[in-house]
C-alpha cells in the first residue's frame, strides 16, 4: 500500500499549527512533515508534541519550503496544506480516495468556489481572479483557483516537472508543470476558511511577482 506523507510549511505559526494537525484524522498519513522557516515561537514544539515530523529551512521561501519538503517526505503521495488552519483537513481521506479510485495523478483545491466570505479580502479576491485569467490564457487552462496550497499528487510527478520557484509562484507554478507535462489532473472543490494567526502575504507585492512569473515562464522559459 502507497505510504502517504503530509507536507507542512511553516514559520510562527504556534497559534494554529496545533489545530491545523489535529483537523486531519487519525490515521491518513503515515508522516506529518513540518518544514518550519527557523519559527521564533513554539511551533516547532507543538508541532513535535502532535506526532510531526520537523525538518527546518534556514532559506526563506515558501517555494523553497515545498521543494525542502518533497526532498525529505517518504511517502509515495504527498498531500500539501497551509499551518494556519485555511484549508480543510478533513478533506484528505476523501481526496485520497479520489485519487485512486479515479487513477489520478495531481490533484489540485479549489477554495474559491467555496469561500468563506470573510476569509479573503476583496484585493486578494481580484489578485487571485487576475493570476488564475492569466495563467489560463497563457497556458490554456481552464483551473478557478490557481494560487491554492493545498494538492494531493504522487510523488513520481516530481521526476518529470520542473519547479524554478523559491518563492510564492511555485503554487501556480507546479499546476502549470504537472497540467503541460500530461499527468492525470483535476480540480476539486473544498471550503476555505479564515486563517489563525498573523497574515504573511503581501498582497500586491507577491501578486505581481506572481504574474511576472507568469510571463516568464510562458515566454522565456529556462532551458
């Protein structure tokens, strides 16, 4: 049977790293993998006390966080969410089955269509509305949520994608890769709910690094 690993990025999250773990249910992971930013609270003891597994990353970088996780998970699926208790993790036992079920090799969350209403602000809706037209247009996609962190995917993918990103455009990045590279993808719908904790996006300065991004890789991408 496939061992499944949870990838966790984390920095100062003690507020809701506890309860981010705990909304998962028992038994769906054969390892939590916290990848925490050098946090200065005590997420890193919370999360150990939970069961997780806690590899630390001195570079900075939500992308660089992702890619130091896949290198260290065991597992042969790697599901991924957010420590601020925004994503469902509730959700995983079913989006698993899915994947199997369906022979599906990347799985993708959606939170827009289900949306707390007070879990975004208005510029971060039209910044996510904007990204996800774009990169639909230039990659001819056809995805709702495009700056989502929460996937489901088998860890073969990693061998045939490339992700350039060390910063927040590794989200649409990997959507982009797995889409072009032919693997099996869908897109699935699940709540998104107000996060716990301070807020690290910077809206429109992420925002435009992302679309830059965008560009780059549909126009000039590394050889």
């Amino acid at each position: 049977m496939a061992k499944v690993t949870l990838v966790i990025p984390t920095l100062n999250e003690e507020k809701s790293i506890g309860g981010t773990i705990d909304s998962v249910p028992e038994g769906t992971f054969d390892e939590i993998l916290i990848v925490d930013g050098m946090s200065k609270d005590e997420t890193v003891s919370i999360a150990e006390s939970k069961g997780a597994r806690v590899v630390l990353e001195a570079r900075r970088g939500y992308g660089r966080a992702y890619k130091t996780g896949f290198a260290n998970a065991e597992g042969d699926i790697i599901c991924t969410m957010d420590g601020d208790m925004t994503y469902p993790g509730e959700s995983f036992p079913e989006l698993l089955k899915m994947l199997d079920d369906e022979e599906l090799d990347f799985i993708t969350c959606d939170r827009i269509s289900k949306l707390d209403p007070k879990a975004m602000s208005f510029s971060h809706k039209l910044g996510n509305w904007i990204l996800t037209t774009t990169l639909n247009v230039l990659f001819r996609m056809k995805i709702k949520d495009s700056q989502t962190g929460m996937w489901v995917f088998r860890k073969k993918v990693l061998d045939k994608i490339r992700l350039e990103s060390d910063g927040m455009p590794l989200s649409e990045e990997i959507k982009i890769e797995a889409y072009k590279k032919g693997f099996k993808f869908k897109e699935v719908k699940v709540d998104y709910r107000i996060r716990v904790g301070d807020v690290k996006l910077n809206t429109w300065g992420d925002g435009f690094k992302n679309l830059r991004f965008l560009f780059k890789k549909r126009f000039f991408p590394a050889k």
